[in-house]
C-alpha cells in the first residue's frame, strides 16, 4: 500500500530538547515537503526537497532542520525546541502529474505528528 | 512569503445545500489545487487546475482556476455529511518549482 507515515505521531517535550520527527514514502518520490499547520494560518512549508541531498526552505524554515540522505526518508530535526514550534506537523510525499500540457504536483500527505513544546 | 486569503473561514450549513469557497492571491500562480482534511488526518488532493480559465470537476465538487490567475473558486453541490471537513486551496507560483503556497482554510459543519 502506497503510504507515507510520520512518527511520533504525538509528542510533549520541553524547551531546548533535541528533536526528530521521521518521516518515510514508500512511492519512490523524488520530492517531498514538511509543512506546520496552526489555527487560522493553514499549512506553511518548512522545508522541501527535490532528491537525496538536495533541499531548499520553505516560508517557515527558522528553528528547524532537515537532512535527505536516501529518497525514502526525509527526518524533521529541531535542534532545540520552543513553545512556539508547538504545532501539527505534516510530511508530504509529492508525485508530479503531467495533464494536458501543464503539470501539476499531488502531495501525498502523512497522518500528522502533534508536537507540544513547555 | 505569499499570502493566500481564503474565505469563508467557516460555514454551517444544511445538508443539501450548495457550498461556495474561494481563494486570491496578490500574485499570480500557474497552478491552483484543492485539499480536503478529515479531522485527525491528513489533506488529500480533491482538483488540481493549471490553466486560467479552466472549469474542472470531481463528483459534487467544481472547481475554477481564476483568468486573472490570481483567484481560484471550489463548489460543492447539494452537500451530504462526509462533505464534513477543511477545505484548503494551494497555489504552485512557477513551473519546476515545487514550493506551494496554502490557503488558512474553510471549515465546512453540516447541521443535520
């Protein structure tokens, strides 16, 4: 089954503890995407990349990492946490789809890991 | 970055009827996709639409790609109870470049 999975899928941590949020695609993407969802902002990208070893920052990269050392793993890394990176989290898996002369990209979104920093 | 202002926030309606959403830009993207949410899970892609004027639809669900490239609009017709959720649009400002812009969201309630 075509999936991409997140673990934790819940976490409560303290301020300034070493995080990593994995996240895993089992579509043989090329690309995939880490986005933050807070109330009444949707969902803003943090990071994304397009192959192993190549990322690039999304809107909301400050006080978060990533690394793409093999094409089906794409970890989140907070280096030292804070209450206002308390937020849902989501990993996407994207496939691009020609149609009709254009392009577009299907992300193929993760369950979500709810992060809570005191 | 962008912004992407969608509206309504939310609505409450009752089943059966019609539902409306958009979304503008202050800049113009080349591709404008739809999302729904479950609660506790992720978006999935309901339309995707790359081409100004474009009508596509899906089941219930309608949507346009603005001519100005700047607007986007999601129907959806005589609503039922899993129509329940939030609704995001997203724009994709060039081609070859993977970075998507989200919208805030609509929350959809459907009073029986």
């Amino acid at each position: 089954e075509a999936q991409v999975t997140q673990n934790p899928r819940y976490l409560i941590t303290v301020t300034g503890k070493k995080l990593t949020v994995t996240c895993s695609q089992n579509m043989n993407h090329e690309y995939m995407s880490w986005y933050r969802q807070d109330p009444g902002l949707g969902l803003r990208q943090i990071y994304y990349s397009m192959n192993v070893e190549v990322t690039d920052k999304g809107d909301v990269p400050e006080g978060y990492k990533v690394s793409r050392k093999e094409k089906r793993n794409f970890p989140l890394i907070l280096e030292s946490p804070s209450p206002n990176q308390t937020s849902l989290y989501f990993c996407a898996s994207i496939k691009k789809r020609l149609a009709g002369g254009g392009s577009y990209n299907e992300q193929f979104f993760g369950p979500g890991t709810r992060l809570t920093v005191l | 970055g962008q912004q992407l202002n969608q509206s309504p926030q939310s609505m409450f309606i009752q089943e059966g009827e019609d539902v409306s959403m958009n979304c503008t830009s202050s800049s113009i993207f080349n591709t404008w996709l739809w999302y729904k949410q479950d609660p506790g899970e992720g978006p999935v892609l309901l339309i995707a639409l790359y081409k100004a004027g474009e009508l596509t639809s899906n089941g219930r669900l309608t949507a346009q790609f603005g001519i100005t490239r700047k607007d986007s609009f999601l129907n959806i017709s005589a609503s039922i109870p899993s129509d329940v959720g939030i609704y995001f649009c997203a724009g994709r400002p060039n081609f070859g470049n993977e970075k998507l812009t989200f919208g805030t969201g609509t929350r959809l309630t459907i009073i029986p």
